[in-house]
C-alpha cells in the first residue's frame, strides 16, 4: 500500500530514513510555504497594479513641509459618466483625482490647519534662485567641495567584504538554522511515532501471551502454575 513518505521528494536525502508523520510535515510544510508565497505575490501584484497613485504628504511646520508619510491610492469610478474618486489606502480616505504631479503617478499633497488635502505643484528651485537673483557657486568652493566628495567616496563608499556582505550572510545563515531546526523536529516526531507504534504491537503481544495462559484443569493447552508443581513434587 502506497504511504505518504513514497511520495516525498526528499525522501532519498534522508539520513537514517525519517518515519511516515515526519514526511508528512516535511511535504506539508513545503506545500504551505510553497502556497503562501504563490498567494503573497499574487497578492503583491494585484494590489500594485490598483495602488498605482502615490502621494506624498507634508504638512507646514513653522512655513517649512515636511514630509509626514507616503501613501498609495486606486481610482474607484462613481457614476457611468466617467467620474471617480481616489481611495487612500491604510487611512481609508477618499479624494479628488490629483492633477499636479512631481513624477510619474506621484501627486504630492500638503495637509491644512483643517485637515484638508491639497494638491499641489513643486516650484523649480533654479528659477527661483534665477528670478531673485542669487549667484552660483564661486569656482574655489565648487572645487572643495569635488574634492570633499571624492575623500568622502574613498571612505564609505570603497567598503570591504565583510560591510557589503554582512547582512545577507547573517540573514542567510538564520534561515538555515531555522530550516535545519525544522527538519530536526519533524524527523524526531516521525521516529517517535514509529517507536511508539512498534512498543504498542509488543504489548499487544504481551497481552495476547497472558491471555492464553489458564490453570491446570480449566483446558487442555496450558501451563501449570508453580505453586501446584511445587506441592504435587512434596507428595511424590
């Protein structure tokens, strides 16, 4: 009869042989990570094609915007005429499409004193500095501040293996220690169902021996207990 194990993929790596339940929770465990990340990017890239509207919104401290956070947002059409609105995802709040943009389906937005949503458009720095105008850099500044990056470079941008590398070499290493965990345990659980299922076949063996044992007279197959052996000797 076909078992679960025959039908694992891993089956012919295992050291020692991994018991039936064991390959069951490897098989299981690989189909549900294998499902959860297929539905994670299905999810992933629906929901990326919705939200494709970006807004960015700053809110006036002291006549200066900071940016206070960055949300996504999907058209939701309202009437047959071709009206919609945009639906902010997270904060659940609804807005006029947005005209002004800064990038390609990025719409920045600045908060009011009353919590409305403006959309607004991002001035040109270099036209304004041209319209008041403010000089450039001097040639001898422009030269320092070259020389500065390129020190600046040397320093943090020339990084050794260890910099680069160190944090997918950590991460990779805290996956296998978690994969080899998992294995551990699923191929102890499967050779203690199987210890356990062979100690129940020999006690069902015991039971079934003391069954068959009776006294003397009770029927012909038996054996004869020792107490009546020792006093039919003393007799003789």
């Amino acid at each position: 009869m076909p078992q679960i194990s025959d039908i694992n993929p891993f089956n012919s790596f295992s050291v020692g042989g991994v018991g039936g339940i064991g390959d069951a929770l490897i098989l299981f465990a690989i189909v549900v990570a294998i499902l959860s990340l297929t539905g994670f990017l299905i999810y992933w890239r629906i929901s990326s094609k919705a939200y494709r509207y970006k807004i960015p919104l700053y809110k006036s401290i002291n006549g200066i915007n900071y940016l206070q956070a960055i949300y996504v947002a999907k058209s939701i059409p309202i009437s047959l005429a071709g009206d919609s609105l945009w639906f902010v995802k997270g904060i659940k709040r609804f807005l006029p499409p947005a005209t002004k943009t800064s990038a390609k389906n990025v719409y920045p937005h600045e908060e009011r004193e009353d919590g409305e949503w403006i959309n607004f458009e991002i001035t040109t720095v270099n036209e304004a500095q041209k319209q008041a105008g403010v000089k450039f850099i001097h040639q001898d500044m422009r030269t320092q501040r070259v020389a500065t990056g390129q020190i600046l470079e040397q320093r943090l941008v020339n990084k050794g293996f260890w910099d680069k590398y160190k944090d997918m070499i950590v991460h990779i290493i805290f996956y296998i220690i978690v994969t080899m965990l998992m294995i551990v345990t699923f191929w102890q659980w499967g050779n203690i169902a199987d210890r356990t299922g062979a100690l129940i076949g020999e006690l069902k063996a015991t039971a079934d021996s003391f069954s068959q044992l009776t006294c003397v007279g009770t029927k012909e197959v038996g054996i004869i207990p020792a107490f009546l052996f020792m006093i039919f000797r003393r007799k003789k």
